[in-house]
C-alpha cells in the first residue's frame, strides 16, 4: 500500500485591501525558509473574506514539527508579518 502524505490546511483571518496577497512562510523548505514568496499564498473569495487558506501537504516536514507565520503583502511591496 503506498503511504500518502498528509495535508493540512491553514487559515488566518486578515482583513486586507484589494491588491493585497497572503503568504504562509516558516523553517522547512515546503514553507519557503523564511522567504515569503516562496511559501504558499493563501486565497480567498467573496464568501469567505476575511479568512484566507491554503492546503498544504506536510511530506518531509520534520517530526518535532515547525515554526512558521503568515505574512500579508501589501500591494506597494510592504510585508505585514504576523
């Protein structure tokens, strides 16, 4: 039987303007390594504003688990880490 790798997925509550993007980074390399562009950028829609997500898978994260923060982009460059 082949072993999937669990998912998860993680929302934040952010109440942003238009232009505005949502970013997850934290230590494993899935996650970007503390670089915001280069974790997963959450979504979000009209229903669902203002909690932005994003599913993730979790295959090589390490076992003791991991740090990480959302960081919100704002449309002139500007990183809001939370």
């Amino acid at each position: 039987m082949k072993k999937v790798a669990p998912n998860v997925t993680l929302s934040v509550r952010a109440e942003t303007t238009p232009g505005t993007r949502v970013y997850m980074t934290g230590s494993p390399a899935q996650l970007g390594a503390w670089n915001p562009l280069k974790g997963p950028e959450l979504f979000t829609d009209a229903a669902a504003y203002p909690k932005w997500s994003a599913s993730i898978s979790t295959e090589g994260w390490p076992s003791g688990g991991v740090e990480y923060k959302f960081v919100i982009i704002e449309p002139d460059g500007t990183n809001v880490w939370e």
